[in-house]
C-alpha cells in the first residue's frame, strides 16, 4: 500500500516512537509481535467472533433518504453508533486485548475523553476479568457524566485528571506516567491512531473492519464497487482511519475529514489541527501539533470531549499534507446544528463527534448521482446534556 507504514514506523515524515528509555521494552515488545500475533488463525478466529457476537458486527451501512433529499445526494450512514456500547471503539479495545493476553499483561490503563474509549476498554475488561484504570480529564468527567457511571458499573477505576486543561491531552499524559511506572505488568490500550509507532498501525488494521464491510455492503445497497467520497470526523482519527483505509489507494475515492474549530479555526479556542498546527512530536509521535513558537503545545478547544486535542495522528498529517484527504474545518455552533438536522430527519441522535462529521454536507456540494457514505462513529446518549447547555447558553440550536 502506498500509504502504510514503514519498517521504522513513520508514514512519510510523520509517525515514529520518540519515548523514554524505560518504556522501549515494551514498545520493542509489542513492536516485533503485534503483526504476528493479529495475523494467526487463533487471533482472528477470536477477534472476529467477539466483533460478531459481542459487538454486534457487521454494523449496517444505511440509506439516509430524507438527508439524502435535502442535499440533492446519495449519503449512506456506517452505523457504528449501533455497536455494543455505542462506538467504534469496541473494534479497536477488543483487538488490543486480546494481544495483551497473548503478550501475558496482567493489568489495562487506557486514556478517554468523551468516555467512549473508555466504556470499551472497561467493557471489554469486564468480558476478560482484567483490572482496568481509565484516566480522563476532570473536565470532561464532569462533560461525560454517563460514561463515567457506565465505567464505575462496568467495575473499571476513573482517575481524573486535574492538570492542563483537564482534557484529553492530559490524561493520555498521565497514562503514560502510569505506564511508566509498571512496565513489566501493564497494557497501554491507546484510543486513537496516536502515540509511537506500532500503535497508529495497529489501531488503523483494528479499525479496518469498517472499510472492509464497507467494500462488501456498497455493491448491494448502490451496484457500485466504490463511493465517491468518505467522511469522516477527526481528532486523533481512530475511525477515519478505519473508514478509509481499504481505499487509501484508490484515488477515485474522496476522502474528507472533519476537524472541530470551536470558536472558528483563528479563534483561539480551536482543534482544528492542519489548519493552524505544525510538525512536531506530541504523545511519542511526530506528527501535526499545535504549538506556540517555543514548541509548546497550544490548549484546544471543542464542544466535543473526543476532538479536543491538539494534534492528528501521523497517518492522517501524512494524508494532508500530500493532499490525499481533504479537511474541513467545523465549529461548535455547526456541529450542534448538523446533529440535530440529523435527529429530526432521521430518527438517529449522534455523537458530537460524528455531528462535525455530518455538518461538511454544508460545506461541500455534491451531484445527485455521487454516493457519499459518513461514518456515524458513535451515538449521541452521552451528549445530551451538552446539547441541552449549548441551546441555553445560545438561545436554541439554529
């Protein structure tokens, strides 16, 4: 494939493992297994079970006809808000511990920001009798409340993060810590594809599932092989990653990412990444960032706990700036609007995530006869209640 990864884990110039001494071990560890691992008949015969009968795989790709009218196109939604606990990420979580066990770890950490990474990881811990440690930023533990109690009734510990700006960034720093200090025991399950290489490499082949289903359901539900374009929202880019990546070497095939501005991409208060970010190593991995002229990571800002982060996994820097997928910024107020057009036309509430997805058919036209499938990553049940803050605070959604 012209956009995988190298032998030294960079995509181009982005990628890599920028890590401290103590934990290259591990990384060397799981570096030199992962692909052996994932590529055995007892893997997969365990992972695609679990994704059958746990997950509740394939997740359907569905026609969204009174969407479809009111953007004179053909959209097709990829239903992973109907997976067990209401995400993509389960794909990922059940991938990486199953390898996990396969490398003897006896204890999982994982970082979360809109908690749905973290109700996966805690899910399927639960499913594997693992002790299981989720650190999340303070803010978003009061923004994610749901998910939060999900996890504590799942029997995983939540360890708020107080520092920075209590949110993302900052409880992926602490898990790292955590890692850190208990090398010789403990799994790392990384939510996105970020973090030192293997880890984007291996996420994005967890989360192909959604592309390969993709490729099986299209011909059925369009007669046609390929989409024309693939949308997808952004922030570390775990399911953009999945949803492009059977079609990364097919040029015919667009692919659109959505970032979350916020306020506006200069506002100050953004996550729009390659709008303003530049190259650099953020989370062990050289990548887009953004940062101030010292080289200080810039706090983000977004409506949504799973995009406020100030950086795009090297896949996806790789991506943009060789002009293979196209990036559209997408603000609070856009977001909040895009997912409740979605709720009132068709019956499906999304994750604030997946809304900065839907509010690109906004920003870019497309013909009648083109076939555009989104990827609708997560539900919106654990939004609620910011959606309802937002209307009060800016006087109703519109």
């Amino acid at each position: 494939m012209k956009y995988e990864v190298d032998q030294h884990g960079f995509y181009g110039d982005f990628g890599g493992a920028f890590i401290p001494e103590i934990l290259f071990p591990n990384i060397r560890e799981l570096r030199d297994n992962y692909l052996g691992i994932m590529e055995s008949a007892s893997f997969q015969e365990e992972f695609n079970a679990l994704l059958k009968h746990y997950a509740g795989r394939p997740s359907p790709l569905y026609y969204a006809e009174r969407l479809s009218e009111r953007y004179g196109t053909r959209i097709y939604l990829k239903r992973e808000d109907l997976n067990h606990t209401g995400s993509h990420k389960l794909n990922n979580v059940i991938g990486q511990i199953l390898i996990a066990q396969r490398l003897g770890k006896k204890r999982i950490i994982a970082e979360t920001g809109a908690g749905q990474h973290g109700v996966a990881t805690a899910t399927v811990c639960a499913r594997m009798g693992l002790p299981c440690i989720v650190y999340m930023g303070e803010k978003d533990v009061e923004r994610q409340a749901p998910n939060v109690k999900r996890m504590h009734m799942l029997g995983a510990e939540v360890r708020p993060v107080l520092s920075g700006s209590r949110t993302l960034k900052d409880a992926t720093n602490e898990a790292i810590r955590d890692w850190i200090q208990h090398v010789d025991d403990t799994y790392y399950v990384i939510g996105s594809v970020v973090g030192p290489h293997p880890y984007p490499d291996m996420v994005a082949r967890l989360q192909a599932v959604i592309s390969a289903e993709m490729k099986e359901q299209l011909p059925a539900a369009t007669g046609r092989d390929y989409p024309d374009s693939i949308i997808a929202c952004v922030g570390g880019g775990s399911n953009a990653a999945g949803a492009y990546y059977h079609y990364l070497d097919h040029p015919g095939v667009a692919l659109i990412a959505a970032e979350a501005a916020g306020y506006g991409v200069h506002s100050g208060k953004t996550a729009a990444t390659s709008f303003i970010g530049s190259k650099g190593v953020l989370h062990a991995s050289m990548t887009l960032l953004m940062q101030d002229a010292d080289g200080q990571v810039t706090e983000p800002h977004s409506i949504s706990a799973g995009l406020d982060y100030p950086g795009i996994g090297p896949l996806h820097a790789h991506l943009i700036t060789t002009g293979r997928l196209k990036s559209f910024p997408v603000t609070d107020k856009e977001a909040v609007r895009a997912a409740y057009e979605l709720s009132r036309l068709e019956g499906i509430i999304p994750a604030l995530e997946t809304a900065h997805a839907l509010a690109v058919l906004e920003k870019h036209s497309f013909s009648p006869d083109e076939v555009v499938v989104i990827n609708l990553s997560g539900r919106g049940d654990k939004d609620l209640e910011t959606f309802s803050q937002f209307n009060e605070s800016n006087g109703g959604h519109g």
